[in-house]
C-alpha cells in the first residue's frame, strides 16, 4: 500500500484555530495519523461489496425464516426417530414375504366355501361320537372274523341237516317198530279176549246142558 504524506502540524495548527486546545488537538492529529497508519488493502471495494450482497440474498432465500424453522421443528417433534423406523422396517414384510402370503392366502378357502363347509361338518359326527362310535366298532368282529363265523355256521347247519336226516330216520324205524308191537299187542289181546269169551261160552254151555239134563 502507498503511504500517504501526514503533515501533524499543520492539522495541530488548523484544529487550534478552530478552538481546539493544545491537547486536544494533539490527540485528533494522533488519531487522525493513526488511521493514515492503517493497511486499506484488505477492504472491500464496492463492487465486492455489491456481489457479497447478492450472495446474501441467495443465501436469504434459501435459508428458512424462524417461522419456517419453527414449524419444521414442530413437524420434527412428531416425526419418528431413526430408531424407531429401524423397528417399523423389522416389522413390516418385505416383498418376498408379502408374494408367498398372497400365494398362500390364494390357496385358502372363500367365505362361501367355509360356509359351504361349516354346514357339512355341522352335520357330522362331534369327537365325542367318534369316540364312541370307535368304542363299539372295537367290540365288533372284524370281516376275516364274520368270513371265519360264515364258514362256521354252513358247517354247522350241514352237520345239523345230517343229524336231523339220521334223526328223522330212526324216529320213522322206531315207528314202524312200536307199529308192529302194537300190532302183535293188539293181536294178543284179542285172541286173549276171544279165548277167554270161548272159555267163558263153553262153561256157560256146560251149565246149561246140566240143567236140562236135571230136568229131564
């Protein structure tokens, strides 16, 4: 920077007669030279104070106004923090997840077909009756069993044709052999009787034929 020429006397001289005393004087000349003394090359010129002044207003305009800062700070009050959207995303499904609910939500039953099927079971038999229904299927014979007791039976019932044949058989000789002492007792007792008549005719004959002879 160029020094600029200070003539302190003179300015001591001029301040003296304008009414200034000798120290006051002295002091303004002091000051005065003081700032000669300063390094002007760091000022700014007009037109850098006219572009630092357009920045500023850039700078204005984009910066927010307390009442914007205000709300922002109101509207950050109720946002949630970093934490707190960590757990919301831990929550929430992927895609991936959110693909294999809707395939398997598609495979699932319509309200229509859980009626259709709430009816149909409403109709069927509860545990308790199974329970029991098993119970007594238990005490049943099974089919092999049955088949088993089938052959059982025919075998019984031919056994029984044939005691029944044979049976029958003996009661028709057994028969025809009381047919026959009933024949033979029946006989007998008719001769018997005969044979008695006979005897009682011939003493009856023999009485008579007395008689008469007694008579005669």
């Amino acid at each position: 920077m160029t020094a600029v020429a200070f003539d302190s006397y003179r300015i001591v001289k001029r301040l003296r007669g304008a009414g200034f005393t000798e120290d006051q004087a002295e002091a303004v000349t002091t000051a005065i030279q003081d700032s000669a003394a300063l390094d002007l090359s760091n000022l700014a010129t007009k037109e850098q104070v006219a572009s630092v002044k357009e920045q500023v207003g850039a700078l204005e305009a984009k910066v927010a106004t307390r009442e914007q800062l205000a709300a922002l700070e109101a509207k950050v009050a109720t946002t949630a923090t970093r934490e707190q959207l960590a757990a919301l995303e831990a929550k929430v499904a992927t895609k991936e997840q959110l693909a294999a609910l809707e395939a398997k939500v598609a495979t699932m039953a319509t309200k229509e077909q859980l009626a259709a099927l709430e009816a149909k079971v409403a109709t069927m038999a509860t545990r308790e009756q199974l329970v029991a229904l098993e119970a007594k299927v238990a005490t049943m014979a099974t089919k092999e069993q049955v088949t088993t007791l089938e052959v059982k039976v025919a075998t019984l019932e031919t056994k029984v044709d044939l005691n029944t044949a044979r049976l029958e058989e003996r009661i028709e000789r057994r028969g025809a052999e009381s047919d026959a002492r009933m024949i033979r007792w029946v006989v007998w007792t008719g001769v018997t009787a005969v044979l008695s008549v006979g005897g009682m005719l011939a003493g009856a004959t023999t009485v008579i034929l007395r008689t008469l002879t007694a008579a005669h």
